[in-house]
C-alpha cells in the first residue's frame, strides 16, 4: 500500500553537479505538493503511505534512489 513518486534526473557531464543535486529543497515542495493533489483528486489513495523516489541517470550509469526525501509538512 505505498504510492511512489518517482523523480527522474539525467547528467551526461558532472560540470552542473550530480543529477541528484538537482532535486533541492524548490523541486521537493513541488512534487509533494503534486502527490498531495493527486491524492485528493483520487480519494483512493488516503489510507497509503507516500514515498518519494529519485531515478538518477549519470552517463551510462543509473541509479535508484529509494525514499530520497519525506514530506516534513505532516
């Protein structure tokens, strides 16, 4: 009973940082403020725990970051 939220971020070159660097403090308030309005738009999902993922692909290397950042706003 876990809905996942899964932020994909891709780097070909390091120059601008790792991919997952990119998923700062602006990116996670927008994506748990889409999850929470998803959740209302469905209703289903009231009574499942949230968990926020980050898919980082760094040239030819891919990563799955499993609950990378929580909801602190409950």
């Amino acid at each position: 009973n876990t809905l996942v939220i899964v932020e994909v971020k891709a780097r070909y070159k390091n120059g601008y940082g790792f991919p997952e660097e990119s998923v700062g403090p602006y990116k996670q308030k927008s994506l748990i403020k889409a999850a929470k309005g998803f959740i209302m738009e469905k209703g289903v999902f009231l009574s499942c725990n949230v968990r926020f993922d980050v898919i980082c692909i760094d040239g030819d290397k891919i990563r799955h970051i499993i609950s990378a950042f929580e909801d602190k706003s409950d």
